[in-house]
C-alpha cells in the first residue's frame, strides 16, 4: 500500500496499522450510519459490492503500483438507548459512548483486504485522532506513526530511493 505525502499531510496525518477485528468493530459501530450496509457485510457479500472489482483489479499490481492508504476519522458519540417496560407502561434512557471509525476514502480497498483475511492493515488518519485510534484499534506490536516520522525513517532506510526522489524533483522544477 502507499501514499503520497504533501507537505500538509506531512504533519497533520498520522498512519495506524489496525487490527482488522477491532477495525470493522469500530466501523459497524458509527453512530450516523454511513456506509452502513459494507460495514455489516461480510467476506462472503463484501465481492458483490459494485466497486469491488476496481480494488480486485489494483491490487493486482502489487508493488509496481501499490493501492493508497484507507483514509480515515475516528470519534466518540453518545448513542441513546430507549427501553420500553410493558408491563409497568414505563420508558427508559440510556446513554453510552461510542468510538467508531468513518471513511473519507477507501471503503473498497478496505472490504478486499477484509474479504481476503487480512489480519492488519495501516490506515491514514489526521493526527489529532490518529492516537486515540492506536489506543482503540492497533494491531499489537505496532507503534503509532506520524507522517513526519514515518518519511524521516524511509529516508535513513532507503537512502536510494530517498536520493532519487530528490534528485527527481530537483529535475521537474
């Protein structure tokens, strides 16, 4: 998977590698019902999804031209349950916090690597909720990551590429 990183994503986004379990938790669990019906799909209706043969088709090219990060939000709501007692014709509230995730983009993408029992996946997310996401759906041994670090790290990792990245931007100015 990859991403292209502006100045601005630079730093105000930040990358989570999410548990899949705990991340469709969180998906099914949003409060305002988007994407409702993919988020309650499963590995085995999830291929009927009008879209899903675009993300069949972009993974296919695995590392020659890697499919973007999801990007993501992640936030708390307060869901109101109402109970009706019949027998004592009385009415009750609860109210509970809710986490839960929504897409900006990549609901496709998402559902493929659902489907194919994916166990982990990185998303991108802005950074102000990036770290209660961590803390709500990480894949264990990961460690959250700003797109500032993650950019510091790839470029003492990679000083090849990091060169000719440079090198080629210098060429198209």
């Amino acid at each position: 998977m990859s991403m292209n990183i502006t100045e601005y994503e630079r730093e105000n986004f930040g990358i989570v590698i999410v548990d899949a379990q705990k991340f469709l938790r969180l998906w099914r669990a949003d409060p305002h019902g988007r994407h409702r019906a993919e988020a309650n799909g499963t590995p085995e209706s999830w291929p009927n999804d009008r879209k899903y043969s675009d993300a069949v088709k972009g993974f296919s090219h695995g590392r020659e031209n890697p499919v973007p990060l999801a990007d993501v939000s992640y936030g708390k709501a307060i869901r109101t349950s109402v109970t009706y007692k019949f027998l004592r014709f009385g009415r009750s509230e609860r109210q509970e916090e809710v986490e839960y995730v929504a897409f900006t983009n990549g609901i496709t993408r998402t559902i493929w690597l659902l489907t194919n029992g994916c166990m982990a996946f990185p998303v991108m997310c802005g950074i102000s909720c990036a770290r209660e996401l961590f803390g709500a759906a990480a894949a264990e041994g990961t460690s959250f990551y700003s797109l500032s670090e993650l950019a510091e790290v790839a470029s003492h990792a990679y000083p090849e590429v990091h060169k000719d990245l440079a090198r080629k931007a210098a060429q198209d100015r």
